[in-house]
C-alpha cells in the first residue's frame, strides 16, 4: 500500500523513517544537530572542517534500525592525538549520533503510532 501521508511511495519502515515528506522537518533538525555537535567536538579537538556530506555506506541510511555509519573517516590520524584518545572522541561521536537518531526514530514511531490509532478510532465509532 502507498503511504498514508500521501506520498507516492509504498509505505515501508525505509519510506517511512527516510523518506516520507511528513518527517521531513524532523530530519532535518536532527541530522543540523548532530552535524553541529560533530564539527564543535571535532573543532575542540583541532581538526579542520571537512566537506565530506554522505558518509553511510552505498549512499543508503539504516538509522531508523539503530545502526550509525562509521565514522572513523571523519577523523584522519593525527600526530597530536594518542590512538586512545583518537578512540574516545570516536565513542563520544558515536554515543551522540547514536542518542540524537534513536530519539528520532521515537519521535516518528510515536507519531505515527497516534495518526494511526486516530484513524481506527475515527473508523470504528459505535452505532
């Protein structure tokens, strides 16, 4: 079946959690907020800004399963930095990226899950 936001697409977890014009907004928002925590944290630390936009392999999300990209990328060795605490500023990435999306993935199931029961309610009033 199509998306009941009126999307023309079939209304699957991948629509749904990526691509559905309904969350967009939300999305957005959040993906501004982790870029922004990412490039201050990794401003602290003394890395330069990079212009790298897609880091999720084969261009293709798995948030909404729990699932953040590697992100080892976005921080090149450098001479200043111990491997270990190279290690910790990544699980510091990892643990925001991993927080912000999950609270994410809430947010859409939990609105989701409401326009729905609206619907079964509003479709089953008693005679």
């Amino acid at each position: 079946p199509y998306c009941r936001f009126g999307c023309r697409a079939l209304e699957d977890p991948h629509h749904l959690f990526v691509e559905c014009k309904r969350y967009t907004e939300w999305r957005v928002e959040t993906s501004k907020e982790i870029e922004n925590r990412t490039r201050r944290k990794l401003t602290e630390k003394g890395f330069k800004e990079t212009s790298q936009t897609n880091i999720w392999p084969l261009q293709y999300s798995f948030y909404y399963l729990g699932h953040i990209p590697k992100l080892d990328s976005l921080l090149p060795y450098s001479p200043t930095m111990t491997p270990i605490a190279r290690e910790q500023l990544l699980y510091h990435l990892a643990a925001d990226w991993h927080m912000h999306i999950i609270r994410l993935v809430g947010r859409i199931f939990g609105d989701y899950q409401q326009e729905m029961a609206k619907r079964l309610t509003s479709n089953h009033k008693p005679r």
